[in-house]
C-alpha cells in the first residue's frame, strides 16, 4: 500500500474514533419530564357588589356624598379589605309599587352572590297604603333577586306611634313572616339605636345627620361580616 493511501486510512480512523468517543460520552437523552413545581396563580378575590336599594333615606340629603351611608359603608369595607363595592340605588319617595317598577334596570349589571339590601315601604306605611298590596310587591322583588341568585337582606321598618295600632302592628309583622316564607336575611328595625333621637336627624326630625348614617353604615357592616361572609 502507498504511503498516501495509509495516510489517508490513519486520517479516517482518526476521525471515526473521535465520533466515537463523543457519542459516548454524552449522556443518554431522558425519557421522563422533569418533575417541576406548579407557579400558583395569585389568588384574586372578585368583587361583590351590594345594592342598597332604598328610598330617600340612603340619598344623604343636606349631606356631603362622604357622609351619606353608601359612602361611610364603602369606607369600613375598604378599611377591612373586604371586596365590595356599594352601588347606592336610592330613589326619593318611592313606593314599594315604584320600586317594583325599576326593579330590572337597577339590579340589570348584578351577579350570582351579589347582595340585595333591600328596605324602604315607610312610604307605604305613611300613606297608608294596602297591606296586601306591600306584600305582593316585596315577594315580586325577593322572587325577582332570587332568580339572579342574589343574596338578600330585608330590613324592617316600623310605623310612628301615633298611627292605627292595628294596622302599624301588621305592618311591622310583615317583615319577620315574609323573611322566614322566602328564607332571606332579615334585620327586624333599619331604625334601631337612631329612631326619635333628635341630635341624630336633621332639623326637619326626619332625615338622618351623617351621625345616623355612621351608626347604620357600622349595624350593616357587622351584619355582613358576621351573618353574610362567615
């Protein structure tokens, strides 16, 4: 054989052994995934909504907007982290028959766990209205809140002494007999701790100061905390 021709053999065995010996030495490649720990995404609480559907005793008449009750409610649910927010649904002089009527558009933007706070028929009462037809209009709102899975809390009212016992104690009855037939929250009193108090109203003995809408703001803020998000 030439002395080129081993040359060029030497060249190629050379080169073989060095593809050889590189193959070797790598690792074979695995055929299991390795195991890595899940990134967990970060928890993000919604935000509920809480409807304060109310006549003029949310509108915070004679009031800064700061005073008035959705505004003193919405300041302790932040002050505490507590993902709500308060939509202030109020309208003045309303009876339970003219809340029935815009009932779909207040409540339209609501979701499945939002709460329903739901109070007002001292207008009602004071013009002396049917019982019976306060009655049909409060389980058509409950009904209608119910079917958008919405949490409702009723709050009661009662009549000013001076009226027709007999009609004033019906009144007052109704809200505890409806609550239990619908099975929803109930407060028995929305004017418990602040009724007939006169430094605790305007000058008009009607309207509440923002020192009555604080310690409501404060009843319905436990009341939640407690009852509702337990």
């Amino acid at each position: 054989m030439s002395r080129l021709m081993w040359l060029l053999v030497s060249i190629f065995v050379l080169l073989l052994s060095i593809t050889v010996w590189s193959l070797l030495d790598k690792e074979p490649p695995s055929l299991v995934k390795p195991i890595t720990q899940p990134t967990s995404p970060s928890k993000v609480e919604k935000t509920r909504q809480l409807i304060a559907f109310w006549d003029s005793l949310t509108a915070g008449y004679q009031l800064t907007p700061e005073e008035s009750f959705p505004a003193q409610l919405q300041k302790l649910f932040d002050q505490n982290n507590i993902a709500i927010k308060v939509i202030n649904a109020w309208k003045s002089g309303d009876t339970s028959a003219q809340m029935r009527e815009r009932l779909e558009w207040s409540l339209e933007d609501t979701l499945s766990g939002d709460i329903l706070l739901l109070t007002a028929w001292a207008n009602d009462g004071l013009q002396w209205l049917p019982l019976s037809q306060l009655e049909e209009n409060i389980r058509a709102i409950i009904a209608y809140a119910q079917d958008r899975s919405l949490v409702i809390i009723l709050w009661g009212m009662k009549l000013p002494p001076n009226y027709w016992a007999e009609y004033a104690g019906e009144f007052e009855a109704l809200y505890k007999r409806l609550a239990i037939d619908e099975d929803i929250y109930l407060i028995p009193f929305l004017l418990e701790d602040v009724a007939a108090i006169p430094q605790l109203n305007l000058d008009d003995g009607i309207h509440p100061n923002a020192a009555w809408y604080a310690i409501i703001a404060n009843t319905i803020f436990t009341f939640i905390r407690e009852k509702v998000l337990d």
